[in-house]
C-alpha cells in the first residue's frame, strides 16, 4: 500500500477531503522524524512504537581494496509493534 493509497482509503471511509489526509499524513510523518532526529522516541498505544536504536562501533571489511574499516557507533530508526498488533497480522 503506497501513501496515495492510504490518503484514498482513509478519505473513503471517513469523508474527509483528500487534501485534509494527505497534510494530516505529511505532518505525522514530519513529526515522527523531527523526534526521532532529537533523540526523541514515539509512542502509539496499540499501534507501535518508533524508537532509536544505538549500533555499537563494528570493524568491516572492504573487499575490493582488501582492507578492514572501522564503522563508528551511530543511531538509526527503528520501529517495534505492538503486542495487538503483531497478534492481529498472525492471524
């Protein structure tokens, strides 16, 4: 499902203008990324929850100089669902 088709879908069911879910969406998404990106995780009760995880420092190899590489501790975004949620996707 791309985002063009949940703008429709929930347009559909709630008769709510196109335009008005399409910038409630955008702003969701903006805001969910301004807190990841302050450190900042986000919490939805029976949805989920996006977190930032911290990857330790690791040591690569890069195989077409054949040399190692050391890859610094950094933060990514993750997301973890809901108990609810994962319950319901195994049915």
């Amino acid at each position: 499902m791309t985002k063009a088709d949940l703008v429709n879908e929930i347009s559909k069911t709630t008769g709510i203008e196109k335009a008005a879910v399409l910038a409630t969406i955008e702003k969701f998404m903006e805001i969910v990324k301004e807190s990841l990106a302050g450190g900042e995780n986000v919490y939805l009760r029976g949805f989920g929850s996006f977190i930032v995880k911290t990857r330790c420092e690791k040591t690569a190899r890069n195989i077409s100089k054949n040399t190692t590489i050391v890859i610094p501790e950094h933060k990514i975004p993750a997301f973890k669902p809901a108990r609810v949620f994962m319950d319901e996707v195994k049915k």
